[in-house]
C-alpha cells in the first residue's frame, strides 16, 4: 500500500477557512499543522495567562494542538482565531479545576464549609443591617434623606449635593450632620 502526502507549495497563502476545509476534506494533519503554527503563539500566551507555569503551559499547548486535530473534523468552525482562544482557555480552566480538585482533602473541605456556613451568617447579618438601614434613611425628612443619599451613598460632594438639591453648602452639612444623628436613633431603637 501507498501513502500519498499532500504537501501545498503555496501553504502561507491559504486562508484559515481554506485550511480548516482542506483538513476536512482530505484528513492530512499538515493543513491543521499550519493552522496550529500561525496561532501557536495566542495559545501559549492564553494558557499561560490561566496556569501560571512553564511546565503545565506546555502540556496544554500539546493537548490543544490535540483537541485541533479532533475537533476540527467534526465542528462548523468560521473564526478560528476566535474558536481557538475559546477552546484554549475552557481547556486550561478544565485543567485548574481538575488540579484544584485533586489538591483538596477532607480536612481542608471541611474547614471550607465552616467559612461558607460563618460568611452566609455574616451575609445575612449584613443584609438585616442594610434593611433596617434603608427602612430609617425612609423615615428622615425629606431634605436629610436627599442629602444623605446623594453624599452616602452616590459619594456626591457637598458642593455637588448642593447643586443637584438647590440648597445652600452649609444647609446640606446641617441635614447630612443631623440626618446622621437622627440615623442612629432610629437604628438603635430598631434594635
């Protein structure tokens, strides 16, 4: 039996798409082989990007080239830059969460879940205040709670407060001083 190779002279001026559908077509390696080589640089750069390291950035841009010679035979690529900086990087993130998933052990899992189950409290705890936060902010007047939503919470100035609500700079430090004051009464009595 004879094996005939298929070698293009003019191989730097197919396109990408040209490529792609001559390795479809005949199956030869070498069209998926120059289409690796133009990009084997946006791969390396992407996997480094998400495995930090030399050794682990190799291996992936090998298993990449890998998935190219699978894929390309059974999906509509039309982009191929754009497909393979996708399957670059889902690649490299399956990578971390394999290794990641390998490093943990019980222990560690379970001291995980005890800091989950102390920041949902603590999330909650937080979501109480802010409700009763926004409740009392409601039951300030209506200049007080301007001003304090502007400077608080929008992180106006008060030169900037005063020119959006139309009062002078020292009525908006005196409804931010005492809406503040009354702020705190209403959250200690919430309590």
């Amino acid at each position: 039996m004879r094996i005939r190779f298929f070698w293009p002279k003019k191989e730097t001026q197919l396109t990408d798409q040209e490529l792609i559908e001559q390795y479809r077509k005949t199956g030869n390696s070498w069209f998926a082989g120059e289409l690796f080589r133009r990009y084997t640089q946006l791969i390396t750069a992407v996997s480094y990007n998400y495995l930090k390291d030399n050794v682990e950035t190799e291996d992936a841009v090998m298993e990449v080239f890998e998935i190219i010679l699978r894929d390309l035979q059974h999906h509509e690529v039309s982009n191929f830059k754009t497909w393979v900086y996708s399957v670059t990087k889902h690649h490299c993130l399956k990578k971390l969460r394999k290794g990641s998933l390998e490093s943990i052990d019980v222990e560690t899992a379970l001291r995980n879940m005890a800091a989950d189950d102390t920041q949902k409290s603590e999330a909650l705890r937080l979501e109480d205040h802010l409700e009763k936060l926004e409740k009392a902010i409601n039951e300030l007047s209506e200049e007080q709670k301007k001003c304090i939503e502007l400077f608080y919470l929008k992180q106006k100035s008060y030169k900037e407060v005063s020119g959006e609500t139309g009062y002078s700079v020292n009525e908006v430090k005196s409804y931010i001083q005492n809406g503040k004051r009354n702020l705190k009464g209403l959250l200690v009595a919430a309590e």
